[in-house]
C-alpha cells in the first residue's frame, strides 16, 4: 500500500477530538477530588480517603492517554514530513508507531472507563432493593 500525505492526516481529527474528550474526564475527576479533598478535611472519613486515592489512580492513567495521544499525533505529523521527503520506508515505520500509539491511548481509555464505571456500581450498592 502507497503511503499518501492523506492518510496519516485522517487521524488529526480523531486524535483531537480523544483529546478533548480525555480533556473533560480529567477535568470532571480533578473537580472531584478537590470536592472530596475538601470533604476529607471536615470529616476525616476513611471512605473518602479511599475515593481520593482510586480517583488518583484514574488522573494517572488519564495522564497516561493524553500523554500517548500526544505521541500518536506527533508521530502523525513526522510521518506527513517524512513523506514529505520521501523517505517512505522511515514514514511507513513511523505511521505505524504512531497507529500503535493510537491503540495504547484507547487500551488505557477502556481500562479508565471500566474503573470509572466499577467505582459508581460501589457507590450505587446500597440503593439496591431487595
């Protein structure tokens, strides 16, 4: 398959928009910890302590995709200036790091996810009826 300035330039707009969207999440999860961190303070509750630092674990790893994202993208762009010169054999390989890339940030995506959505199923437990 030909290489083409167009195809490493298709995933711009699907990195930016998981970067705005990685963007809210750690925006949404950092004011929920300065909530809880405040809560923390007045209560001393372990519970909330322990809320404090599973969220902790989900910013780390909402840092990890941003910070992989970031990658994916600029490896894009080198694969555009590679073409640029011709190097096809350097912008094949490089597309290709940046594609896997790409995939981390998602594998990293899906794990936050199913994080996020086990600490709410905690948290809704006892409002289950009997």
């Amino acid at each position: 398959m030909e290489l083409s300035l167009s195809i490493p330039a298709l995933l711009f707009p699907a990195i930016s928009l998981t970067m705005l969207a990685y963007n809210a999440r750690y925006l949404a999860i950092a004011a929920l910890i300065r909530q809880l961190h405040q809560k923390f303070q007045e209560t001393e509750s372990p519970e909330v302590g322990l809320q404090v630092r599973k969220l902790r674990r989900r910013l780390s790893i909402i840092k990890n995709m941003q910070a992989v994202a970031i990658l994916s993208f600029l490896l894009a762009v080198i694969t555009m200036f590679l073409i640029y010169v011709e190097l096809r054999f350097w912008a094949n390989l490089i597309f290709g790091v940046s594609l896997l890339a790409l995939m981390i940030s998602l594998i990293l995506s899906l794990v936050e996810v199913q994080l996020s959505t086990k600490a709410l199923s905690i948290q809704l437990k006892d409002m289950d009826t009997p």
